[in-house]
C-alpha cells in the first residue's frame, strides 16, 4: 500500500472539516476543563454515522451469538467504524486528524472503544455483551480500563495488589488503580485484580488474574477527581478506589475462574498490540500538525531579510520531519495491509512501532518549538501544546523502555 484509498481520502476531508467547526474553536476550554470532551465525540459519531454503524455491527455479532456461533463471541467488532480489516484506514485517518488538534479527546475515545469494548466483546458471556455493549459501542456511555497501580506501573502484574476474595457465589474487591484514562467520569470501568484464595505461602506474584466489569455509584467504588497532568489536558485522567466492593458472579468476565483461553493476564495482553498501533496513528497526526505549522512559519517568518524556510538548519529541520511523517505512515500502511490479508500484527511489531512512532512525534514536536523560537513556547502558538501532548507518547501505552524488551524478547525467541 502506497497510499491512503479514495475512501480513506473522503472521510479524512470531512473529519478535517468537522475538526476545524467543531473542535479547533474549542480547544483552549477543552484543554481547561470548562468544557468535557465526550459530548464532542457524540457529535462526530451522530454526524458521520459511526454509532448506528457500530450498533449494527454488534447486533450482527450478537444474533450469531444468540445463534450458537461461539467463535463471534471471541473477537469484537472491526473497530469504530463497525467494519473488518477494510475498513482499518478510515480509523486511522480518524485518530490521526483528532490528535493534530487535540489528542486528548482521542485518548478518552480509545481507552473506551479500543480497550474496554474489546475486551467485554471477547471475554464477556452474551449476557454480559448484552448488558454493557450497546451503549458503549457508540459512546452513549464512557468505558474505563483500569490495570495500572501505584506501586505497579510497566510491572502489571506482578506488582498489583488490588484483590478479590471469594464471598458465596460472588466476590469482595479491595484495591486502588491509578493513571485511568476516563477513571473520573468512566459509567463503566473494566477491572483487574488477584484472586487471593487465603494461601499465606502462596506467591502474590503467581495469583490469578481475573476480570470484572463495575458500574458507576457501585457502594464503595469511588471515582477521584481528575489528576493534573503535563499534557493531554482534554483527557480527564484518575484514581479509583474499591473498599469491600460486592460483585456478583455476573460481573466476572466470562463468568469462570478457568477461562479456557487463560485468566485476566491474557485479557489484559490480547489489547496489547490494539493499543500500541493506535499510538501510531496518534503520533502522525502530532507530526503532520506540527510539519503544516512550521512550513507555515517558515515562508512568512523574515530573519535578516529573507524568510526562515531559506536557512539550511530550517531546512533540515523540517526535511526530518518530512521523514518522520513518511515512516510513521507507512508503518500504519503495513498495519492496514496486515489486517486486509488476515495476519495480525504480532506483539514485537507493535511494540516496535509504538517505541519508534512515539519518540518520533516527541522529536517533531521539540524540534517545532525550536523552530518557532519564542513563539514556540507561547500556548497561542500551538507547537507548546502539540510538543505536551507527543511526551505522553513515549509513557502511553507501555513506557518506551518496555517496548524494548517486547522487541528484543521477540527477536530471540522468548
């Protein structure tokens, strides 16, 4: 693939245009917080039907559910747009062009569709999709995916303490996640936690991992207020606390301890590499913004009489960037051609593009703010947000550090 499609095109134009109306004039108070960003989303799902083609999408998965087709129940819907590999560029061009003006809602909007929807879709029961999917699917309803802890952070799973423990058909929950992507405002949050089955000399770091789904106002969940944060300010970004949580077996994922396809580790990995290639088409829309604006500024900012674009160091500069949008776009264009041939990315790969992608944004972003010198670093300017927002980048999904070792570990077989 050597280009985006004709379709890919189309709604790239028109999701430009939706973005200069409806987002662009609004970001100082979304970055403020005087405005939320999902009522936004809403409107660009009711304007671009997004959300009648994802209800329809599910209902078909549902009905062969209903049906008997188990194997519909093990994967969701091929993404936002409610359609299959085909369909795998017109999201990305959607991330993209959001994240060149205000990542942040983008970032609530993937933790909801690509992470919590996922996975209810491929481990819930058809009751429990049934249950939490319809209003999720097209973001009626905001959905939270919460794994990270204090004390746990790139070390998931073996540093979490957040526990469950047995209570006649149900469980009680105890714990504290930290750094949830919609945690403060989230009507339906994923959760993760050990099984602690009262073996003093069992080892923490060994316990089952299962899965829960918790509804907003539950009696002792509490959802903070937003954390502040260096960049993605749209983004309202929480703790959550559970003290003696009672939920029903309903709420366990699957409904079984012993879910043949593993417990909450394998949840949790099988979005893994979903997340990380979203930080791809993240990282093209930082960069893609950032080169327009300091191409802009190049041809209209004079020094000593001539303008900046005809100084070689300029130049340079923004022939790097040129670079940079050229890979991290034929990076997404070998997900996009990986999906439409049915040979999913593998974990190393995303790892891969997630680890090169993102530090290429940041460098972009931190070589814009040069560019523009003391305007750089003005708010009103742009590049100062663009070049926040890319850093979180390089920690999203995964430090970049850890995409490393996911690199390594799959170039020597382990």
């Amino acid at each position: 693939m050597l280009e985006w499609s004709d379709v890919d095109v189309a709604v790239r134009d028109a999701v430009r245009d939706f973005v200069d109306e409806e987002i662009r004039p609004h970001v100082d108070d979304l970055e403020s917080g005087d405005m939320a960003p999902y009522p936004i989303i809403r409107k660009l799902f009711a304007t671009f039907g997004i959300d009648t083609m994802a209800k329809e999408s599910l209902e078909r998965r549902l009905a062969k559910m209903r049906d008997g087709d188990r194997a519909s129940g093990g994967s969701s819907s091929g993404g936002m747009f409610g359609g299959g590999g085909d369909q795998a560029g017109m999201g990305f061009v959607l991330v993209s062009e959001l994240c060149r003006v205000c990542m942040g809602v983008v970032t609530g909007m993937g933790v909801s569709l690509g992470l919590t929807v996922p996975t209810i879709a491929s481990r819930g029961t058809l009751a429990q999709q049934e249950r939490w999917l319809p209003e999720l699917v097209t973001y009626e309803k905001v959905g939270a995916w919460a794994i990270t802890e204090p004390d746990s952070g790139s070390d998931a799973f073996g540093g979490m303490k957040s526990y469950v423990v047995r209570d006649g058909d149900g469980y009680v929950l105890n714990g504290q996640k930290t750094f949830i992507t919609n945690g403060p405002d989230a009507d339906v949050t994923v959760v993760y936690a050990k099984l602690d089955e009262g073996d003093p000399t069992a080892s923490k770091r060994d316990r089952k991992v299962l899965t829960f789904v918790l509804d907003k106002g539950m009696k002792g969940f509490v959802q903070s207020k937003p954390l502040r944060k260096m960049g993605i300010h749209s983004s309202r970004t929480g703790e959550l606390f559970f003290d003696d949580v009672r939920l029903g077996r309903d709420r366990l994922l699957g409904e079984t301890e012993d879910d043949e396809r593993g417990d909450g580790r394998d949840s949790a990995r099988s979005n893994f590499s979903a997340e990380r290639i979203g930080v791809a088409a993240m990282a093209l829309g930082v960069i893609e913004e950032c080169l327009r604006l300091c191409v802009e500024h190049a041809k209209t900012r004079t020094l000593w009489g001539r303008e900046i674009g005809r100084f070689q160091l300029i130049q340079l500069k923004l022939a790097s960037m040129e670079v940079a949008r050229m890979n991290v776009r034929n990076m997404l264009f070998r997900v996009i051609e990986a999906a439409q041939a049915g040979h999913p990315i593998t974990l190393a790969e995303a790892s891969a593009m997630k680890w090169y992608c993102s530090q290429a944004a940041t460098d972009v972003a931190m070589e814009a703010v040069q560019l523009f010198g003391g305007n750089g670093y003005m708010t009103e300017y742009r590049v100062e947000q663009l070049a926040r927002d890319a850093k979180s980048l390089m920690i999203y999904a995964g430090s970049n550090e850890v995409q490393i070792t996911h690199v390594a570990r799959g170039l020597l077989g382990d």
